[in-house]
C-alpha cells in the first residue's frame, strides 16, 4: 500500500524531530526497503547533534566501516556548547528563581524587563540565553529540558518572533514527549497567536527553532503558518482523549478548511477518518458524551468536501464515504472500505484506530442501506460489511438492539431478514416541507424575472428559470 502512503507528502511540513517516529513507524510496516529508510533517518538526524543516534545510524548502514572521525568531533563541539550555554542560562534562572523575584513580576512584559534590568541588571539578551540554551538542548533530544526553558524564555521575551518560535518548539517539544493535555493547550495558544497575529508569524523552516525567512505577503505569510500548525495539531488530535471531536471542530471551520483546501488536501484523509471514528457505535451509545452539532453532522460536512476536492485529492478512506452517500454503490463502498482497513493499519497517525473506524464504517453502511430498502436479508448485508456470515448477523442483531434503529427494524430469525418500517410523516411535517419547498422556488421565479428585462441570462438562471417552469 505504499501508494496510498502520505509520510513523503507529510514530512517537509514536520520539524525534523517530529520526522523521526514518522520514520520508525515506515520501518515497522515495511512498505519501504530498511536501507531507504535507515538512509532517510540518517540525512535527517546529521542535521541535528544527538550524535550518538547518528553515528550508532552510520554504523548500521556501513557494518564493515570505521565511524569517521567527524562524529568524536561534533560530540566535543557540542559537549562545549551546551557548558556554555547553560552557564548563560544559568545566570537568569537564578534571578527569575528567585521568590521575591516571582512575586515582584507582572503581566506586562515591558515592565517586568525594566524591573530586572534596573534591579539585576538583565537584559533582553541576557533573557535571550534561555531561548538559545532551549534550542540547543532541543537539538541533541532533550525535550523535557527544551519546553522548561522555552517556557521561561517566552514569559519574560519581548520579542515577538523569538516568541513564537518559541511557541512551535515547546509545541514539538510537549508532543514528542507524550504531554498531550499539556500539547493541546500549547496547539491552541500557537493557534490564537497564528490567527491574531498583524503581520502573520511566519512557518518554522527546517527546524521549528530556526530563524526563519519573512515572506513578502503577510496573508501568504499566514496561510503557511497555519498549513503547518494543521500538520503538527495530527499529532496531538490523534493522541489526545478528545482529540477527534477537536480536529472535527478545528478543520471545519471556514479558516482552516479554507486552508486544507488551498494547502493541503491530502488531510482530507484524516478529517474523514476522524468524522468516521466519530460516528456513534453500539459500543460507544451507552458513554457517549455531548458532542456539537459540527461533530454530529461531520460525516454529512465532510462528504461535500470530498466532492468538491476529488479533484485534487482521493483514496479509499475519501473514496468510502464518497461511495457510500453520494453514488450509493455498496459493493464499490464494500471493496473501497476493504482498502481503507489496510490503509488505516498502515498509516502512522490512525493505526490505533482501526478497530473503531471498522465499527464506525459498518454502522454507516447498515444505516444507509437500511434507509433505502424495507426487507434486507442479513446474510447480504453482512457481506456488505466484510463480515463472515456468523459473525455479520450478530454484529448487525447488536446493531439493531443497541442503536436507534431498532425503532424502525424488526428482526425475522426465521426468514435471516430485517424489515424495515417506517412511521407514515405527520401531516403537519408535509406541510411545512411543502410551504418550504415552494417559498424556494417562489424566490428562483421572482429572480428570473427580475432579470427578464437584463442581458441574457447566464447558464445558471436559464437552468432555474427552466426547472421553475
């Protein structure tokens, strides 16, 4: 499945540190040869001073060779950079660690650097030493020490750039270290400072503590940014408890699905994967907790996406959904979920959720197909399901017992059928359907006409004035 494999699509938007569990995962699955991906993991931490991850790479890949000498050299280097650095940074902890210190400070940033300048004789490029010994720790793999100092640094920082690249280090920092509660706080600050920001932040570049390059066109400036933030956030919603419904309420919304659409449109797979997981199933009815209507509405939100992006984007977990609820074709949406199963397995962001997104998919199935028919026979729907017959008729029995469908559904054991129905609509509900349906087309006629007396009408209004009459 390697053409559906989006880690090469992914990378070049991810911090290098970010790349490497990306990289493990490829090795893990073996859709790569080991050499491409041992080659790829060295290119990458070469650029970095975890020198021992490197050299012990070098080793791997050339076994009959002797570790160049560059490798002892750039371990001293470092050695000695990080003794400096740290005396730097040590000068302001003592300061800021101070208790008279800490109570002293404010929220305003401007006074509490007169405040230390006047009282401690700290500068803004003394207060700039945490932020260079933060990077650096960040460089050789200490990301616990790396967020504790960016954090200090950006309290005290006046700096507006240095403050948000800041903010993408501590963000990698908290997800590479597995702090999702404290990375989802970190996702929504950056977010709120992406958004607000005149002119916008500019993306991390090669690294998320690098200096970066301002482009010329602020909006621009901000589309990058947030095309970036999008691909970061992938680690913290598909780890964090509540992640899915968040990334749902996050991508959907005009600004980011905006900028998916623009930047991005292969996230279309796991904005519909997450609407997928999202679906409520027999064994999640029972502890569900509130969800939004966006969440509740996603599947629907997500397959008109899908529809207008096709041309830009497409696999089987987009295919599925398209299959399902806009051709309505069960056996191209039985062979699509079939390869969506492989290609949930594989990818690195959703393979614990597989089991799930299998679930979530069957009760879209079931649901659409019991929606068009009245008598069902269950072995059939179960192949629709990619399930065993056995095994398909208790899943879909559970179904029914467990989920609204069991208001409408009645199940004939004897016959192996489901019969399906359904309340006759109240009169009252025709009516109102009715009064709406003609209040529309009332609006398309009185347009049509407003525009008789106009140039001839575009192709759109010919079409309504036609389906009017």
């Amino acid at each position: 499945m390697a053409e559906y494999d989006l880690s090469k699509t992914i990378i070049p938007y991810l911090d290098r540190h970010l790349t490497f569990p990306l990289l493990a995962h490829l090795a893990e699955i073996n859709i790569f040869s080991v050499e491409d991906v041992q080659a790829a993991q060295y290119e990458l931490a070469k650029g970095t001073n975890m020198v021992d991850y490197s050299e012990n790479l070098f080793k791997a890949m050339h076994p009959d060779e002797k570790a160049p000498q560059e490798f002892e050299d750039k371990r001293q280097k470092a050695v000695s950079t990080n003794e400096r650095l740290e005396q730097e940074a040590q000068v302001v902890l003592n300061v800021i660690e101070n208790p008279d210190v800490a109570q002293a400070l404010r929220q305003d940033k401007n006074q509490n650097l007169q405040y230390l300048k006047d009282n401690y004789n700290l500068t803004l490029e003394h207060i700039n030493a945490l932020y260079n010994f933060g990077k650096f720790q960040y460089s050789y793999g200490n990301y616990s020490g790396a967020a504790d100092y960016l954090y200090h640094f950006r309290v005290l920082s006046t700096d507006a750039d240095l403050t948000i690249s800041s903010h993408w280090g501590k963000l990698a920092s908290d997800i590479l270290t597995g702090k999702w509660d404290t990375a989802l706080e970190e996702l929504n600050a950056l977010r709120e400072a992406i958004d607000s920001r005149t002119p916008a932040p500019f993306a991390p570049t090669v690294s998320a503590l690098n200096s970066n390059t301002p482009t010329v066109d602020p909006a621009l400036s901000q589309l990058h940014s947030r095309t970036w933030l999008v691909h970061w956030s992938l680690f913290v919603y598909f780890n964090h408890p509540q992640g899915r419904s968040l990334l749902l309420e996050t991508f959907l919304s005009p600004t980011y699905l905006n900028t998916i659409q623009t930047s991005c449109p292969w996230i279309l797979r796991y904005l519909a994967a997450a609407a997928i997981i999202s679906t409520p199933t027999p064994s999640s009815a029972s502890g569900s907790t509130p969800v939004s209507s966006r969440v509740k509405n996603a599947v629907r939100e997500v397959v008109k996406v899908i529809q207008m992006e096709g041309y830009q984007y497409s696999d089987p977990i987009t295919q599925f959904l398209m299959q399902l609820h806009v051709e309505f074709d069960f056996e191209a949406a039985q062979k699509e979920l079939g390869k969506a199963e492989t290609v949930v397995a594989d990818d690195f962001f959703l393979q614990e959720f597989k089991d799930d997104f299998l679930e979530s998919a069957r009760c879209l199935v079931s649901e659409a197909y019991c929606r068009i028919h009245q008598r069902i026979d269950i072995g059939d729907l179960s192949d629709r399901l990619n399930l065993p017959r056995e095994e398909g008729e208790k899943w879909i029995v559970n179904l029914i017992r467990e989920t609204r469908m069991g208001q409408d559904a009645k199940i004939d054991l004897e016959k192996n059928l489901i019969q399906i129905s359904r309340p006759p609509q109240p009169i009252y509900q025709s009516v109102i359907e009715k009064t709406r349906g003609l209040a529309i087309r009332t609006q398309v006629l009185g347009a049509a006409v407003a525009k008789a007396s106009a140039p001839p009408l575009t192709t759109e209004a010919q079409a309504a004035a036609v389906a009017v009459s």
